[in-house]
C-alpha cells in the first residue's frame, strides 16, 4: 500500500488539475476537465481533455495527463486528481480506470469540485475486478 498523500500533496494535485482544465478542447461537450498526475512524491503532469469531431477520439483528461508522464518516462504514478467545475465531482470513465490500473491498484484518484472538496479512493476500489496483468499470466509491466 503507497503511503497516504499528504494534505499538501492534495492540494498541488487539485490546483494543477484546475490549472490544466483550462487548456481543455471540449467544443462538442461544452465540458472542459482538467487532471494531474502526481509521480512519487514530487513531480506533476498535467493535461485537459482533447475532443475530435469524430466523437469517440476525443481523448479525456486524465489519459492525457498520464500519457504525457509516461512518455516523459515516468512509470512510478503515486495519484490522479481530476477537476471538472462542477458541484459534483468527476468521476472518471472506465477507460480511464483501466488506464490508471495499468501502473498500480494502489494509486490513489482525488476527485475535485468546485466547492473545494474532494474524495480520495484506490483505483483498485474504483475498478474493482478489473482485467490485469496477472490475469494473463504476466507480471506487471511496470
Ligand atoms: N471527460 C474527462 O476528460 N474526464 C472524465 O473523468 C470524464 C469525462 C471528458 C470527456 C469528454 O471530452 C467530456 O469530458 C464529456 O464527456
């Protein structure tokens, strides 16, 4: 189990999620989110959703933003947080839940609204029975 985020860690996420939200393509939906990764205890990556008039390319944020660490070569992913401004939090779709689940079932997903909470789970409470590594006789990949 990754040890808990600090109070300190949260608030980096969220803001760096609010802050990327703002970059969000979202002319189809009308529903800009912003998300950020946290790679161990330090670095930050962020991304926005990216639409494409051919609907089912759209990209949503968090992959975005976990794409751009990975390709950074960052594989060590410690938690996502996502921001839509909204009362209610965002949570994200299953393929962004297996997409997270590819690099730990203990990363941790923060879930942010724009009342200044949120909530904090495990992908592997958020996926729970997902399709993994394991499944196909494999380790980890990371
Ligand atoms: N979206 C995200 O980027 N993240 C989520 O967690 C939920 C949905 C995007 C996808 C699409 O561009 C728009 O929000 C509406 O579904």
């Amino acid at each position: 189990m990754a040890d808990n985020l600090t109070k300190s860690e949260v608030n980096r996420l969220i803001d760096a999620a609010r802050l990327a939200r703002e970059q969000a393509y979202a002319p189809y939906s009308n529903f800009p989110v912003g998300a950020a990764v946290l790679i161990n205890d330090s670095e930050i990556y962020s991304g926005c959703n990216v639409e494409n008039i051919s609907y089912g390319l759209s990209n949503c944020a968090e992959r975005t933003a976990l794409f751009k660490a990975v390709s950074e070569g960052n594989r060590q992913i410690r938690a996502v947080a996502i921001f839509a401004d909204t009362d209610r939090f965002c949570s994200p779709c299953g393929a962004c839940r297996q997409v997270i689940a590819e690099f730990g079932r203990d990363v941790f997903v923060i879930q942010a609204n724009n009342r200044g909470e949120y909530i904090i789970n495990t992908i592997d409470e958020l996926l729970p029975g997902g399709f993994t590594a394991e499944i196909m006789g494999k380790g980890a990949g990371v």
